[in-house]
C-alpha cells in the first residue's frame, strides 16, 4: 500500500467480516479516517460528512433484503455531491456491471478477488 495523506474514507458492504478486514487493510500504514455502514440508507443519512472516497458493495441486500443495491445509492450519492470518488466493490466479473457502474459515476470498478483490497489501497 503506499503511503499518502490520511482520507475520509466510507465502507459501504453488509459483509461485516470484509468491511473489518478492509478497514484494517487501508489503516495498516496511513491513519484514515474510516467508518463504516451495511447498508446504502445508512451511508446516506451521513453523505453530507463529505468523504474523499467511498468503497460501495455492489450487493447490499444478502442482510437486508429491503435494502438498496449499490447502482440505487451510487445515483443518489451523485444527486447530492457528484464529486465524491466512489469505488463500486463487486463479485460480479459481468462487463455489463462493471458499464454500468461506470455509467453512474462510479470512478474505478474492482472484483472482490485476492488483490481487492491493494487494489482499492492503490487507488486512494
């Protein structure tokens, strides 16, 4: 991970294990400023804290079935501040889903694979 100026950084993902792991991942050698959420709404109630980055699940419905999925929050984070840096986390190796997310302001698409979470570190 390289070394660089402490973020304001948003976890969005309802796997509580993957947002610990990741939170400890990016918090190894810079002291960020991380918190975390497990679903969109909840991100929502606190957009307007103005992060430089937010790491957004795909999925956000396995624990909340009611929840909104990511493309849902990723087009209302964008009504409200469109010039936040959202990176859109998925499983999902679609094209069409990595277009999409893409097509909604997402800034980088990553796949949820062995190097996910350098990749994320190397684009922050």
């Amino acid at each position: 991970m390289k070394l660089g100026e402490p973020k304001k950084i948003f976890i969005v993902d309802d796997d509580e294990m993957l947002t610990e792991a990741l939170s400890d991942f990016l918090t190894r050698n810079v002291n960020h400023d991380i918190s975390i959420y497990h679903t969109g709404e909840d991100l929502l109630k606190h957009i307007f804290e103005k992060p430089d980055v937010i790491i957004l699940d795909f999925y956000l419905n396995t624990v909340n079935k009611d929840a909104a999925n990511g493309l849902e929050i990723l087009e209302t984070i964008h009504e409200h501040l469109d010039n936040i840096r959202v990176i859109m986390l998925s499983s999902q190796e679609s094209y069409v889903t990595a277009t999409q997310s893409i097509q909604k302001g997402a800034m980088q698409y990553i796949i949820k694979d062995e190097d996910a979470f350098q990749k994320i570190a190397d684009f922050i």
